[in-house]
C-alpha cells in the first residue's frame, strides 16, 4: 500500500467544475450529423474520473518513425483507459553550435517531432476516444486563419476530440526559417487567440486587428466545439498572468511540492484578479516515468490533492528499452496511481 506523507493530505483540494472543460457555446448551427458529434464531445468529457483527467505524452524522439509503432501506443493508451495523448510541436531543429548566451533550447535538429496536425490526423482515424491534447502548437509562427481551419477539420473529423495548446516558443530559428517575426510575438499570440475563436464559432468574420484582416470570410465547416478548449503553455510570470486572462487551461511544469502548491494558487489568484472563476480554467500536471514506480503513483496523488483538472503521463525521457518498455510503463501507472476511476 502507498503511505502518503502528510504534506499530500493535510489540504482539501477546490473544487473542479470538469463540465466547464466543455465548451458552453450553445451549437446553434446544427447540421446533419452534428448532434451525434455533440453527443460524442459530451461523452468524451464524462467518461474520465470527475477530479483528474489523466492522459499520455506521445514519446516522440523514442518509438521510431513506424507508423504501425505509433499506431500501438495510441491504442495501447486508448485500451488502457487514458483520457487523452499530448503531443510537441517543432517544425525544425536548429544546430546548437556557437549560437548566442541566450540559447536555452530543449531540443535540436536531431530530435525528431512528427508535425502535430498530420500525427493527429492519423490518429484520430484508428482511435475512438482519445482526446488529442496539442501541448503545445507554437502559434505566432504559424498563419492563425491556417491553424483555424486545421483545428476545425480535425475537430470535425475526430468527432469532437481535439484540445489545442498554444504558445510563443524558444527558438528564433525556427521563427526565421517559417517567416514570421521573432519580437512581437507575445503579444501578436493575444490577438491570434481571439482570431481563432472568432473563426470557430461564427460563419462569417470582418476583423481589423493590428496583424490580421478577415473581409467577410469563414470557415467551413465549423468545428465540433464552439469554440475548440484553447490552451496555453508558460513558465515565465508575465506568460502565467497572460494564461490566467485568455486560456481555457494551463499546461503547466509545476512540480508536486510546496513551491509548485504555492505556484498553482498564485495562478489561481491571476484568474480571480481577471474576474475568472479557477473551477473553470483548467490545470495540467506532468509525472515522468522516473525512479520507481511508487514515486510515479505519489506523485500523481500530490497533484491530484493540489486540485489538478488534467494529469500527462511521460514515459520519453526515461531511458525505456523499446515500445514494449512504454506501454508496460503506462500500464503500471494506470494500475497503481490513485487517480483512476
């Protein structure tokens, strides 16, 4: 049996209002084939545990190119009960040699990342319920209107599934190679989100901002969800803030200790402060496929205690030998971790 320390249990978590994950739009475009996809995005919210939403991390520099390879682990994921797969985005890597004091970046050009809305594509068509978590897509070196209407046809042809995370990114490289401007990013990201809302929820859109102009045009069709759950990725403060103002959820590195609790109930504190209600912005936690076991089972309990609306679970990163040792791995996190229905 896990013994829990006390500093897991001596705190009630908030309450989490997972129905407010589902888009509250009223469907009032209603076509052939519609209600059944409404029905679909309804029972994918309700068919998890009511506290914790746990999902998986594709483990994108680790499984192979295969396409039958990433076909098992998603439907390994599926089978084994898991609510949603997140995967990266980088379209290139860049050569880290001589490259300036500021370079921070994770990732290279030998890491290898399948672009996420063709890997999405694929996997909604072999799997049923998993949710498709981008987490996250670098969106202001992406055209916004584009990254609408991706997002709307695999919303459309997933049958509801899709969760898109966004955020500005690390590498100015990558910037540069796609022709999109590396300093104004932060803030173009603010208008690029009320862009995409606009292009999911109305059939026709006029819009003058200061780097987009729509001349009565639309999408079509619309997605499932009105508009699609809008996430964001952020570490520094100034990104946090702009979550807690503009985002449907966090896709956080919150670690489960006091200082990620203390993290969490500052961000808690930016959506009050921007006249949000927190039960109804989302939080995504990270455990690592790392240690032993029942270090991967407290820690998801830590975060389940902390109030945590979503939960990834990352098998990359761990030195696991094949597929086999990443699906083992998923199947011993979905038996002991107390976060399970």
């Amino acid at each position: 049996m896990l013994v829990l320390s006390v500093a897991v249990v001596r705190r009630v978590r908030p309450p989490i209002d997972i129905a407010g994950f589902v888009p509250q739009r009223p469907f009032d475009r209603v076509r052939v084939g519609y209600a059944a996809g409404v029905r679909a995005v309804l029972d994918l919210h309700r068919c998890h545990d009511a506290t914790v939403r746990v999902g998986v991390v594709y483990p994108h520099q680790e499984i192979g190119d295969d396409p039958a390879r990433i076909a098992a682990f998603a439907q390994a994921a599926e089978d084994l009960g898991y609510a949603h797969i997140v995967a990266y985005d980088h379209v290139v890597g860049a050569e880290p040699t001589a490259r300036p004091p500021s370079w921070k970046g994770a990732y290279t050009h030998r890491d290898a990342f399948h672009e996420p809305f063709v890997l999405f594509g694929y996997l909604a068509a072999i799997t049923k319920k998993l949710e498709l978590a981008f987490g996250i897509v670098i969106l202001p070196q992406r055209q916004t209107v584009l990254v609408a209407k991706q997002a709307a046809t695999l919303d459309v042809l997933s049958h509801g599934r899709v969760r898109l995370g966004v955020a500005i990114g690390w590498n100015h490289v990558e910037y540069e190679a796609l022709g999109m401007s590396w300093r104004d990013r932060a803030k173009r990201i603010e208008e690029q989100m009320e862009v995409l809302r606009l292009l999911w929820t109305q059939e026709l859109v006029d819009y003058t901002g200061r780097w987009h102009r729509i001349d009565r045009a639309g999408i079509k069709p619309l997605p499932v969800q009105r508009p699609i759950p809008l996430w964001m990725g952020a570490d520094e403060e100034v990104a946090v803030k702009r979550v807690a103002r503009l985002a449907d959820g966090w896709f956080s590195h919150l670690a489960p200790t006091e200082e990620g609790r203390a993290a969490l109930e500052r961000f808690r504190q930016y959506v009050r402060d921007a006249g949000r209600d927190p039960a109804r912005v989302g939080v995504e936690g990270r455990v690592g496929a790392t240690g032993a076991p029942d270090e991967w089972a407290q820690k998801a309990a830590i975060f389940r205690d902390m109030g945590m609306s979503h939960l990834e679970f990352r098998t990359g990163g761990s030195k696991l030998a094949d597929l086999d040792a990443h699906i083992d791995a998923m199947r011993r996190f979905r038996e002991i971790a107390p976060v399970f229905d």
